[in-house]
C-alpha cells in the first residue's frame, strides 16, 4: 500500500507559551478526531509530529491515523526554524519508502509548518537540506503579526497567514489541515500526486494567502 506522508511542523517557542500552544494542542485533537472519521485518511494517511523552539524534536515518529496519539506539548525557547527543517528532511528520508523497480513508494510527502515569530537560527542552512527531499504540497502558517511572511516564503510559495494566534484562528487553521489532508488522501486514492496549495481545500475566513 502507498502510504500518504503527512509532517506537522509546530512552533513551540516561548511566544506561543499560554492561549496559543493550548489551541495547538486542542487543533492536533480536532485534527486527529477528523482524520478518523476519515475512510480515505484512515486507509493511506500517516502522520508525523515535529516540534522546534530552541531544539528540535519528532514527537511522534511517522504513524498511521488509527494509531496516531496527540502528543503532550509545551511552549518555552527559541524558534529553530532551520533546524526543523533539516530535521524533516532527515526523518522523510528514513521514514518515506522510496519506489524501485519492482514496485512504487509512498506518495510525496505534505509538510505543514505553523510558527507565530522570526527564526533564532539559520534558515537557510536548513533549507539546503530540505530541498534535497520531493515534497508534495508545502504549505506555512505565519500565525500573528510577529511572524514573518517574507522569510517563510522562502521556504515554499504556499504561505498563509492568521492575524492572530488565538484559539478561534489557531483552531480554523488545524480544521484546514484536517481537511486539506482527507482532500489528498482521495485524491491519491484515485491516483493523483498532490503537488500544492491549488489541489488543497479553499481555506476559511481565519486564514489569509499571502501573495507571492
């Protein structure tokens, strides 16, 4: 079975101590309580949880939705955005089974990063690393008014953004997730690579694109 790969990229940094790590832990609930409901994630998606402040850590290794358990979470120290991004690269490339000649891997991966403020570190470095991986739909959340659009740009054309990182937002941007990942799992149960922003359910009211 060709599995769907899905990687969680959370900012966990001390900014998002309080309101905004409370909505991200109820937002992995909502999400994981959608996807069971799911037939088409349930069958092909797996789930993967990164979390990054001053390190980096995988949470929750890649696992399918039936098994997937929302991890406990806490916000304190910097935003090591580059470094989570490496970090991503090297778990798909263990994690993500590859096509031979005899049969084809799991789909490309989808990435959804959510941070709420300007990187600590050398995002650069890590987007060296992550542009070594073929990645399907790469979409990131500037999630408040202290996050920056322009550097997440860099990263992948597919940017939005949530003018405040309260529950209401933090929760309509998890509920998009949700739904942009039963969208895909569809799609590649019908046989369709899901390759970006364009093939992923319109995102509510909450969530503004930000124009390349």
């Amino acid at each position: 079975m060709r599995r769907l790969p899905v990687y969680l990229l959370i900012d966990v940094s001390g900014s998002m101590l309080g309101e905004p790590i409370e909505a991200v832990k109820n937002g992995v609930q909502i999400l994981h309580s959608a996807l069971r409901r799911d037939p088409y994630a349930l069958e092909s998606a797996y789930i993967s949880v990164i979390t990054f402040s001053t390190e980096v850590r995988q949470v929750v290794p890649l696992t399918e939705v039936a098994s997937f358990q929302p991890p406990d979470i806490s916000a304190s120290g910097g935003t090591a955005l580059g470094a989570a991004l490496k970090k991503v690269a090297e778990c798909a490339n263990v994690e993500v089974q590859k096509s031979t000649m005899e049969e084809k891997g799991d789909w490309k991966p989808l990435v959804f990063i959510l941070t709420d403020g300007i990187p600590t570190d050398d995002v650069d470095k890590g987007l060296e690393v992550f542009r070594t991986c073929k990645w399907g739909a790469v979409v990131a959340c500037a999630a408040g008014n202290a996050a920056d659009d322009q550097e997440l740009q860099k990263i992948t054309d597919s940017v939005v953004h949530l003018d405040v990182a309260d529950a209401s937002s933090i929760g309509a941007y998890f509920k998009w997730v949700s739904a942009s990942i039963s969208t895909s799992s569809k799609r590649v149960d019908g046989g369709e690579e899901v390759n970006g922003l364009d093939e992923l359910p319109p995102p509510p009211p909450e969530i503004t694109l930000v124009k390349p």
